[in-house]
C-alpha cells in the first residue's frame, strides 16, 4: 500500500514503554520513505489539529523515559459523532494516511471507531492494568509490577523490624491484575482483588494465624477496586486484635511512571515496528500483540467486545506458598 505520511498518538493512562514504542513507529516508518506526524494529546489533541512533524532527532533520548512526550488526555468530546468526524477531518487536512494509536482499551475503541470511518489505524496496547484482550502483556505492565515489587521489599523490612502488618494498596480500579501477581511475587498473606472478593470478617483470622505460626511481619496486597475499603480493613484487623499493629501505605500513581524496564522496551520496540509494518502490507483494524514469544496481530473488533481476565489460579498460588 502506498502510505506517504503516518500518524501517531498516545491516549488514556500512560505506561512505561510507550515512548519507546513512539520511537519504533517513527524510525521505522523513516526508513521506509514515509513521513510521520505525531498528535499531541491523544484524540482531543486530534480534534483540535494539535500535530507536528517527527523526525528521527525528535524521537531521541525518549528510550528510556517513562510516561509520553506525546502527551495524553481524556476526551468525551470524541465519543460523539461531531469530535469523530472533526477528527477525520483533520486527519484528511493533515494528509495522513494511517494512524498508529497506542493506549488502553478505551483508546482500542477510538481506533476501532475511526476505523469504522475509513481510516487505516492499527493499534499498540499500553495499559499497566494488562486487562487488554488479544496480548498476553501490555506495554507498561512489567515495569509497574517492578516498581510495586520495589516498593513492597522496602515496606517488608520496615515490617519485619516493628513486627507490622502493612496493607499496601496498588492502582487496579477495575481490573486486580497488579495487586494478584504483587501479591504472589512478594509473598503477600493475603491478596485482595475485585475479581475474588473477601469477606471482610475473613481477614483478620488469616492475619492472626500469620502471627501465631510465628511470622515476624504481614503483607496484605490489595487493589483499589476492591469492595472493602482501606480503613475499614485496617479498622477490622485493630478490632480482632491481630498481634500486628497495622499500617496502610497507597502506593497510587507512582506505580504509572519510572524508566520502562529492558522487557518494555524490548516490547515496545518490537510492537511499534510491527504496527508500521501491518500499515505497509495493507493491513488496518488490528492491534499488534504479544501471544508467547511472537508478536501478532489481532482484529479490533474482537480486542474491544473482550475483556482480559487474570487468572484467579495465582490467588491459591499466592494463599499456599504464604503459609
């Protein structure tokens, strides 16, 4: 296909690795003759014409920079069909062939979305949360699960010296994947996560069998979606008198940020030139992603009528090696 002039944007949360996935799509569309313009602020940045030329100096020393220098924001204004069709309209002013768009399910939707109005878009998956359909790992996930790791190792030595149960919660509104795999990589007592919810009156027991099994310390992991709250919890575990006075640490944004991990650059890299590549064999309404070792595409009506579920066989993983 002939393309003359890519276009690429970040929408939604950001991720580590989106930027080295930035840098694969404009090298690579580079080194195969074609322009690239980079959209600043996602889809309202595309509404409102917000575009520039990327060339190869422009995306350098992003490598190892977390977030997006492309910027990324909401935009409720594209979900109407005016925000749709002023979108494709700048794309037709701008010139732009196709469009590689890089984000979270919501941003699959966009894409599928413009797809549906005639524009060549493949998608990339961004999402820490690793709730996107159709890859086994997102761009992002494997550096937030490292900084949560980080940050829960760090915690367990303060616990362990004043023999505290320390309830950590992690990012994961909707979706419990970092706070299960946290919780099983860190050794966590108990994980609490909105896909298996625990009955409040059945924390407390596990905490303070914890601590007569002789355990210097407890790690509780959960995810912010989860029915209980953190004060509640930490309330239930102070009422039953659990032998660990209990401290709450909201872990929040900063599991979003930091420099991607060799994993994520290594995916992001491979995922952006894939994306350039599908563009080049005619190929639009998929997203690049990852199945085993090998990278692969698939069709985005699929990716946005599924969800990706973790897999609840962690928590009895997590439950058995705790002991």
């Amino acid at each position: 296909m002939n393309i003359q002039t890519v276009g690429v944007l970040t929408s939604g949360g950001d991720a580590p690795g989106i930027n080295p996935s930035i840098r694969a799509v404009v090298r690579t569309a580079l080194y195969h003759g074609m322009n690239v313009i980079g959209v600043q602020e996602g889809f309202d940045g595309l509404i409102r014409g917000e575009m520039s030329p990327l060339r190869a100096r422009d995306v350098g020393g992003i490598l190892q920079r977390g977030g997006t220098f492309l910027r990324t924001a909401r935009c409720p204004e594209f979900k109407t069909k005016k925000g749709q069709r002023q979108a494709v309209r700048e794309l037709n002013e701008s010139r732009i062939d196709a469009l590689v768009v890089i984000g979270g399910d919501g941003s699959m939707r966009g894409a599928k979305v413009l797809v549906e109005q005639g524009v060549l878009v493949v998608g990339i998956p961004a999402s820490i949360d690793n709730d996107i359909w159709g890859t086994d790992m997102s761009l992002g996930v494997d550096t937030a699960l490292n900084t949560l790791m980080e940050a829960v190792d760090k915690l367990r030595d303060t616990a362990s010296s004043h023999q505290r149960a320390f309830l950590v919660v992690t990012m994961g509104r909707d979706c419990g994947y970092l706070a299960l795999i946290t919780g099983v990589i860190c050794g966590a007592e108990i994980i609490i996560i909105p896909e298996k919810e625990i009955p409040l009156e059945a924390i407390a027991p596990e905490i303070e069998a914890a601590y007569a099994r002789g355990k210097t310390h407890a790690i509780i992991v959960m995810a912010e979606g989860a029915s209980h709250s953190p004060d509640e919890i930490q309330r239930a575990l102070h009422e039953a008198d659990v032998g660990f006075e209990t401290r709450v640490t909201i872990l929040g944004h900063i599991v979003r940020g930091g420099s991607p991990s060799a994993f994520d650059r290594l995916l992001a890299t491979r995922m952006g030139v894939a994306a350039v590549d599908a563009l080049i064999e005619g190929k639009t309404g998929v997203m690049t992603g990852l199945r085993g070792r090998e990278i692969v595409l698939r069709d985005l009506d699929e990716v946005t009528s599924k969800q990706r579920e973790p897999n609840l066989h962690y928590l009895e993983i997590g439950r058995m090696l705790s002991r």
